[in-house]
C-alpha cells in the first residue's frame, strides 16, 4: 500500500494543479459561454504571462509585482486581440474564430520561440514563501499553499463578481442571449471585451504561478490547452462552480494516476471527456440547453 | 424513408467542356509538380497532404463539420502501414499494406465517427479532437508495439509486387517512380472526389451544412450520411498516411498530434473549401512556403504561416481556389472596416 505521508502530498499536489488549471479554465469556459467561442489563444495568453514575468524578473526582481504586472499586461493584450481581431469574426460560422484563434497561437507560440528563445527557465519563487510546512511525514511547501490559497480567493471573487455585482449580472445574461442583452440596451462589445481580457490576465496569471513550479518555454501553452479544454467540457458551460470542481477533479486524477499508472494520465482524462460529451454534454453542472 | 447511397450516385451535375478542362489541368499540373519542386520526395509529401484534404473537404467544406482529429486517421493509417509492413509482412507490398491500412483506418473512422456524430458544432469538433488524443496516448503507451515516442523505423521500401509477373521481380518504388505511383492515387481520389461532390449525394452534403434540419424534414437520414461521409475521409487519410509511412521509411507520434489536425485545417482553409481542388492547391502552398522558410527560419516558419493563415481567415476565408473578383472585393472591404475600428 501507499504511504499516507505521500498520498496526502500528491493530493496536495492535485489540488495545485487543479488550481492553476482553475485559473486557466475558468476563462476559456467563460469566454465560449458569452461568445461562442472556443479560444485555442488561450493557451498561449497562459504562456505570453509566464515569459512576460520571467523577462521582467531580472529588472524587477519581485514576484508579486512582476504577477500582477504580467497580469495587466497580458489582460490589455487579449482585450486588444480580441477587439481588432476575433471580432470581426462574430457575424460568422463559429468555426472561423476557433480557426483565427488558433493561428494566433500558433503566431505567438513562434514568435515567442523565435525572440525569446525555446530554453526553458525557471521563474524564482518569493522569498516570503519559500518555507515548507511541516505536519507530520507531510511536507507542504509554502509556496504551493499560497497558489491553493490564490486558486480560492480567484473563484470567490470571481464567484462574487457573477452573482452580486451588476456587471456579474450582465455577463451571465449575454451567457444566455447575447443579443437580447444588446436589445435592452447594454453594450455588449464592452461585456465581450471585458471578459475576453479577464480570462486572458486570469490565464497569465496561472502561467506567472506555475513558473517557479515547472519551467517556462513557449509550447507550454499548447500542452496545457487540451488539458484546460477537458475541464471546461467536464465542468460544464456558464457555470463557475462546475469548472472549480472539474479543475481540482483533473488535478486530482492527474496526481493519482501518476501513483498507479502514469501514463493512464490522459488517456483516463480523454476518456472521461468523450463520456461527458456523450452522457451529460452541458458538463457536470452546466446548465442544460445549451448544448445541441 | 431510406436513401440508397448508390442511386444518389447515379446523378452527375458536371458539365462537360469546363469538367474536362480542369481534370487535363490536374493532370498536367500532377505531372509537372516532380519537376518544380526542389526534390521529389517533396512532391509526393505535397500529393500526400493533397489526398488527406480532398477527403476532409468531404467532411469540413461540403458537410460543414469540422473535424478536428482527422490526424487520428491519417497517423492511425500510417502507424498501420509502418506495423504491418516491419512485423507482418517483412516487405513493402504497396496493395496489401494499402488495403491493411484502409481496413484499420476504417475501423476507427466507424467508432470515432459514431462517437462524435453524437454531438454537433463545436462539440462535435471537441469530440474528434478528444477521440484523435485518445489514439495518441493509446499508441503513446503501446511501446512495444508502436515504439512509443521513438516511434518505429526500419519501414522496408514500397514496392508493387503485383507486377511480379511482367517484370519478374516486385517494382521497387522510390522517387519518381514512387511519385508517379502516389499522385495516380491521388488523381484517382479526386476523380471520387468529384463525382461524389457533384452527385444528388454531394448535393444532400451541402444541404445538411446549410440546414440539417430541413434536410431531415425533408426525409434524408442525415445521420448516415454524415457518417458514410466521414469514414471516406478517414479512409483517404489513412491512404495518404500509409504512404508518407512508406515513403520516409518511418512513423512517428508527431503524425498523431492534434497539432497536425489543426495544420490540416489551415491548409484546407487556405486552399478554399468545398472544391476538392483547392485544398490540393492548398497542400501545395503551404507545404512549399514552409520548405522555403524553413531554410531561413528553422524553427518558426510556422510563424509565418500562421500570419498568412489569420490573413486569409479574416480576409479571404473561400480561400486561395475561390479567389475571385467577389471575394476580394469582399475581402477589400473587410480590410477596410478592420482599420477603420482600429483608428
């Protein structure tokens, strides 16, 4: 049998990696939600944040700056794509902004490869976090709390910004009927910027965290696209509970399966996407009628 | 009511003068390809990827479903090619390895094909997507069999045994003679192409792009022919699959990549969709920009392009083959209204 000590840490584990995949998944979900479209960018907005932080790092050597820097950076330049040009797309088959979206990951995976360069780095955790915390044979590096912790207070803000404010409101409306929403008289343009941006920084925000963790290099975001595309189908369109739970339920099998069968990974993860689709298709808390 | 795919194969809109102008254009132009190009090999990489899209504009141009995974098929027929040929046959015998990767790439045409048709639009290209990933971590584990991520060599060269008889002993195929043998089939698939495309079949495809459900009212069984449809394609992949297997000696993980999907779509978009030839011309395109690039930027050709892919989807997405004074007018002012918001 397994070591308790070490199941606890891979769960631990799991629940970090759910987390970022959170961060990453939770604007992919909302953005096909509003629009309709399947942002294969995103993975490369996850991986334009984790080169931004480690350029940054060596003129301001500063995590948390270079975070919330990387962040904003990152969200105006997903508000900027997405105003000039995945707009022009929306009077269009849907198939076209997923097509345009990809070759933009495309462009900005090679252009990163082609300026930066494709040598992995290592982003440099903060000082403040660099301690472990020690309970028993479990060993949890603080660092690793403070993401768990980061990935809750994002889905609680998040969750407070849907439910009570007025733009939360706004944004699940257009989820359901984005033009009625334009017919009341809202600008919707704005809403779709808005979010578009919020998943773009929320996904470079993941990239920043998960530097310190693993190394940055440019195709990172196609390795973690698929994985970001597993959670938001099995956690389930318009709802930001489903795709919390589908990040951590992934993070977690991925932690476990590496225990018992590595390489069972993905091939359990496309399995339970390709049941999902066909069992319940508006994911584990979607909401039904959505989906054709 | 059911619809017997044969009697709607009966029909035929071609007409006739401009029809035949445009297979001896395809034939001189297959002809002269071998002899434009750098090197061969070249050439028939082109014919390869010209194959595999004529069959997924079937699925994508003519039936609008985007199918996301296609390179399932297209490495699925050249893992089956590549384990056939080193484990079972000991030989490169073009038919019989051809035949073994039909029957293999079918098979999981049939299944994907039916697991995905369950869903329609994004989903359904979220299926395909999810289905070709199953493949890949399937095959990925089944070292001993497929190598892994080392994939598999020692592919014995292809040949024609068949034409034992007259020339005594099998025909080896290597350059352009293997050329001459691959864009017969490609020829061959087009000619298919075609015929179905321009049948009363073609016709109920397009129907079902615009408006599946008045083509259901209208009594057609959708279902079979989306599915019927899409194991064809399948198949023209695996074809194609089998001889880019065949041809490098070769196979490795990277055919089955979903990357390799998306790459199909830009050349199929670039090429022009629901004409069978554009996608041919679109193979041809993008695969000699990437060579020349290549030379240059070793690494990022895929760049450039990437660029000229958004270019063509923002502005031109008919593609390179339904240029046309409509469409680049259309595209003229796309262009436009892009920089008037921009300012």
């Amino acid at each position: 049998m397994v070591d308790t000590g070490f199941l606890i840490t891979q769960l631990v584990s799991g629940l970090v990696t759910g987390m970022i995949y959170f961060t990453i998944a939770v604007g992919l979900s909302m953005i096909f939600g509003i629009m309709g479209v399947l942002n294969f960018a995103h993975g490369a907005f996850y991986m334009l944040g984790a080169i931004l932080a480690v350029s940054m790092f060596s003129i301001i050597p500063n995590f948390f700056v270079v975070l919330v820097i990387g962040t904003i950076a990152v969200a105006i330049f997903g508000a900027i794509t997405e105003r000039t040009l995945i707009r022009q797309l929306y009077d269009r088959d849907p198939i076209y902004q997923l097509l345009l979206t990809f070759g933009i990951s495309l462009v900005m995976i090679n252009a990163a490869q082609r300026w930066w360069g494709t040598v992995p780095e290592l982003l440099s955790p903060p000082q403040s976090f660099s301690g472990l915390l020690e309970v028993g044979p479990i060993i949890l590096p603080h660092y690793r709390l403070f993401i768990i912790a980061f990935g809750l207070l994002t889905a609680v803000l998040l969750w407070f910004m849907l439910e009570k404010t007025r733009f939360g409101i706004l944004v699940r409306a257009a989820t359901r009927d984005d033009t009625m929403v334009a017919v009341l008289g809202h600008n919707t343009n704005v809403i779709f910027t808005s979010v578009f941006a919020l998943g773009a920084g929320l996904a470079a925000a993941g990239g920043i965290l998960i530097g310190p963790l693993t190394g940055i290099y440019p195709s990172m975001g196609m390795e973690v696209l698929i994985t970001a595309f597993v959670v938001v189908i099995v956690g389930g369109l318009g709802s930001l509970t489903g795709t919390f739970i589908a990040a951590i339920l992934i993070g977690e099998i991925m932690a476990l399966t590496s225990i018992w069968w590595p390489a069972g990974t993905n091939i359990a993860m496309f399995t339970l996407m390709i049941a999902v689709l066909l069992l319940k298709p508006e994911g584990l808390l979607g909401k039904s009628g959505v989906v054709e | 009511m059911t619809t017997k795919i044969s009697a709607a194969l009966s029909g035929s809109y071609e007409i006739g003068r401009s029809h035949v102008a445009r297979i001896a254009a395809l034939v001189v132009a297959l002809i002269a390809l071998p002899f434009v190009v750098p090197y061969v090999e070249l050439g028939t990489e082109i014919v390869i990827y010209a194959m595999v899209l004529v069959g997924l504009d079937l699925v994508v141009g003519y039936t609008g479903l985007v199918s996301f995974g296609h390179a399932a098929y297209f490495g699925g027929g050249a893992y089956a090619a590549a384990i056939f040929t080193t484990d079972v046959l000991g030989t490169g015998a073009l038919l019989p390895t051809l035949a073994v990767a039909i029957v293999v790439v079918a098979i999981l045409g049939i299944v994907f094909g039916y697991l995905s048709l369950r869903r329609t639009g994004v989903y359904f290209a979220m299926l395909t997507l999810a289905t070709a990933e199953l493949l890949y971590f399937i095959v990925k584990q089944l070292k001993t069999i497929t190598g892994g991520t080392d994939g598999l060599t020692g592919v014995p060269t292809p040949e024609l045994a068949v034409l034992r008889p007259i020339f005594g002993d099998a025909v080896l195929l290597e350059g352009l003679r293997l050329y001459a043998v691959v864009a017969s089939l490609l020829f061959v698939g087009i000619l298919v192409a075609r015929r179905i495309a321009a049948s009363p079949f073609g016709l109920t495809l397009m129907t079902i792009r615009e408006n599946e459900e008045r083509a259901k009212f209208l009594g057609y069984n959708t279902e079979r022919y989306k599915l019927f449809t899409f194991v064809l394609s399948s198949m023209y992949a695996g074809v194609a699959g089998a001889c880019l297997a065949l041809m490098n000696g070769a196979v490795s993980l990277s055919l089955l990549n979903w990357t390799l999907s998306g790459d199909l779509l830009i050349m199929l978009i670039l090429g022009g969709l629901g004409t069978v030839f554009g996608p041919a011309a679109g193979a041809f395109v993008v695969l000699l920009m990437q060579e020349a690039l290549s030379a240059q930027y070793a690494q990022t050709y895929q760049l450039y392009t990437g660029l000229v892919f958004i270019f063509f989807v923002l502005f031109l997405p008919k593609g390179l083959w339904n240029l046309n004074r409509k469409t680049l007018t259309l595209g003229r002012k796309r262009l436009e209204r892009l920089i008037q918001r921009v300012r």
